[in-house]
C-alpha cells in the first residue's frame, strides 16, 4: 500500500506548469488507490485509510468547535450570540444533505432560535443557555433533528411486515434545551 494522501505546502498556482501537473498526477494516484481499497472487501486492507480519514474527521471538527466556542464567548450582546447560533446550525445542516426542495425558515431573537419546515407543521426551537458548548451542540443536535424529520418525511421509516409505523429513539424521547418553560 502506497504512502497516504501528502498534502501540497502550497497552492497549485505557485508551482511551474510542469510541477503542477506532476502535483495533480500524484494527487490523482492517490485518490485512486484511497477509492480502490476503501471500496474492497478487506478491512485490513482499508483500515489506515479509513483511521486517517477519521483522525481527519476528528480534527477539523475539533477545529471547527473550538472557532465556534471562542467567537460565542466574545458576544456581550444575547441577539449577537444567537444570530451565531444560526450560522453553526446552519453548518450541521449543510451536513443533513436536505433535498432543495424543503425550504427552511430560522427565526432568531433575544431567547433562542425557531427552526420551521415550510409548507409542513414541522417546527423546532431551543432557548440559547449562555453556556457555549452546550448551546453549540444543542445547534447540532437540532440540525440532526431536521434531518432525521425530513427522512421521515420522504420517508424513510422503520415499518413492521403489518406496515405499522415503529417510533425511533427520537420519538420516545422528549428532549427540550435552556431554561424551564414558563
């Protein structure tokens, strides 16, 4: 098994023609190689693959967090803050692969954020705590729920053999995020 992908020091437009096609012929060995035993039936075989690509996983999500953690904490004003709420929800959301056809409407104010379905009564919110990293992940959290909803919606559901429609974990569950309810 060749070496894994050696990231350039550099942008492609920095190098000679010649380096820059030589650049992009090494990149392209290494892209096939990564697809060819990543689809392969050996576990052995991907396994260094699939640990850096998860190592790389890791750290950009760490990364992305930490940015995250340290913008929220420098907003004096609440508006402010939950405004970059949306911005972190909306970069889960990205992840979600929601079809263009879902339109997505985001209400923010002083208490939290409201996250509508439109043309369904589909609604989600969370009341903002103050507190960081929770409210970080409460914006991920709502970004999987909108994902897992509108699966449903297109319906993607666990059905018995007699097509009774079985409740997920979510489903079970009742989960609300921030302060009590008055």
């Amino acid at each position: 098994m060749a070496n894994l992908i050696i990231k350039n020091k550099g942008p492609l437009s920095s190098l000679t023609r010649l380096g820059q096609e030589q650049e992009l012929d090494k990149l392209k060995s290494q892209e096939e190689e990564r697809i060819e035993v990543f689809g392969q039936e050996s576990d052995l075989k991907a396994k260094n693959w699939i640990q850096a690509e998860l190592r790389e996983e890791y750290r950009k999500e760490k990364e992305y967090f930490d940015f995250a953690v340290s913008v929220l904490g420098n907003f004096k004003k609440k508006i402010q803050y939950n405004r970059f709420l949306t911005q972190i929800f909306l970069h889960f959301a990205s992840q979600e692969d929601i079809p263009k056809r879902y339109k997505i409407d985001l209400e923010v104010n002083n208490i939290g954020i409201i996250i509508k379905i439109l043309g369904t009564d589909y609604v989600g919110a969370f009341r903002a705590s103050g507190l960081t990293s929770y409210d970080f992940h409460a914006c991920k959290l709502m970004a999987v729920k909108l994902g897992n909803t509108i699966a449903k919606l297109e319906g993607y559901k666990r059905v018995t053999n007699q097509g009774v429609i079985l409740p997920d974990q979510e489903d079970l569950t009742k989960f609300s995020y921030g302060a009590s309810r008055k």
